[in-house]
C-alpha cells in the first residue's frame, strides 16, 4: 500500500517563495492538508464500496430472476385458461 507523504510546511515555503501571501500560504497548506488527510478514499475504501456493488448486484439479479419466474408462471396460467376455453 502507497502511503501518500505531504508536508504542509514544506508546501507553505514553497507557496510563499513563489510569491504568494503568506497568510494565504499557510490557509492554502492547512487546507490541503486536510484534504489530503481526511478526504482521500482509501485502498479499504474502495474495497468496502466494490464488495456494497456486488452485494446490491446479487440482489437485483435474485428479484429480476424471482419477477421472471413470476411471469412465466402467470403466463402458462393464462395460456391454460386459453386452452380450456
């Protein structure tokens, strides 16, 4: 797993030698900072998302294969009264 390494203060200096404000430096690397700490999915992240798809794929697979079953029964009912009459 790839550890994402920032440093806000490394960040900040850069920011402020290019020119920018420096309180502005500061505001911009704390925000991306959290950013990138807090808001970033994850390697588990993705895996919990992927393995919530499959599960909800299962599901609709099992009601769209009850609803056709469901169909057909009522459709050779239907062809049996037909028949009869």
């Amino acid at each position: 797993m790839t550890l994402i390494r920032f440093n806000a203060i490394t960040y900040a200096n850069r920011l402020k030698n290019a020119g920018l404000a420096s309180a502005i430096a500061d505001v911009e690397a704390e925000e991306m900072s959290n950013l990138i700490n807090n808001d970033l999915a994850s390697k588990q992240d993705l895996l919990n998302v992927e393995l919530k798809l499959l599960s909800e794929i299962k599901n609709l697979k099992n009601e769209m294969i009850v609803k056709l079953g469901s169909l057909m029964i009522a459709g050779i009912v239907v062809l049996g009264l037909i028949i009869k009459l």
